[in-house]
C-alpha cells in the first residue's frame, strides 16, 4: 500500500491583492501571521525551526521544512492529543504565484488520514480569504471557533 492509498490532501487557492513579497511576509513574520492563521503562533520560519499554531481551542505543531522566499512555505502539520493527525505528520506548502498586480496563493495540505481532508478543507476554506484581507488591510472576522 502506498502512501496515496492512505492519505488524501486539500487543495485551496486565493487570489489576493499584493505581490508575492508582500504576501510572503503574511506567512513568516509572527505579528502578521497571527492576524490571519490564529489566536497565537510561535515560529522559527527556517528549515527545521518550529512551527507552532493555536487555533480555537487546538493547537497544530510541527517543523519548517523549506522557507523560499518570495515563492513558497513549506512546514509540517499536526494537532496536538490527536491520534488521527498527530504534530508533525501532515505537510502544508504554500506557493505564490504573481498574477498581473495580484498573487496566486495555493495551499497545499497533504498527507491527511483517508477521510481527514473534510475538516481541514472546511478549516482552510475559512482561513486562507482571511489571509487576502489582512493583506488588504481588512478586518478578517473572528477566528476559526473550532478545527479538528
């Protein structure tokens, strides 16, 4: 059995109104990713430096594994006391595509657990167009009130 036959991934993309250096900051600096991700992150963005996200009441940990600025952010991904997506065990990459005065923002979640993209597709969906507010200076509502 191979890995696709046990894992699934979510694909989300946003179109948001800023270059691709203006976005990636909203991806490795703390002040600006806590205003669209979480209620608090603790990072290290470099390969191997922590990755540390709380979202509702859960928390997601897991490690840098490629920082490529201003194209994409690669880190690991899993939910701390969860046995089905443990830290770690996922990989979400970010990529950022210029598009005329705009960016292409594609997230990529993979390595979920068969039937553990639901959740998280229905997490990123909300979460990724708060990402395109606060790059826009908008306010980007309330945070994510429960993930799994």
């Amino acid at each position: 059995m191979t890995d696709q036959d046990t894992t699934d991934s979510v694909v989300i993309t946003e179109r948001v109104a800023a270059s691709p250096e203006a976005v990636f900051d909203f991806l490795v600096d703390p002040d600006k990713l806590v205003r669209w991700l979480g209620s608090s992150v603790d990072i290290e963005p470099e390969p191997g430096g922590k990755f540390l996200v709380s979202i509702g009441d859960n928390v997601a940990t897991g490690s840098y594994v490629r920082v490529d600025p201003p194209k994409q952010v690669v880190f690991t991904w899993g939910w701390e006391d969860s046995a089905d997506v443990p830290p770690g065990s996922s990989t979400v990459t970010i990529s950022l595509t210029p598009d005329d005065d705009h960016t292409i923002v594609e997230l990529r979640h993979a390595g979920l657990p068969r039937g553990g993209d639901d959740e998280h597709h229905k997490g990123w969906t909300f979460i990724l167009p708060r990402l395109a507010a606060v790059v826009d200076g908008r306010d980007p509502g309330p945070e994510l009130p429960h993930a799994d």
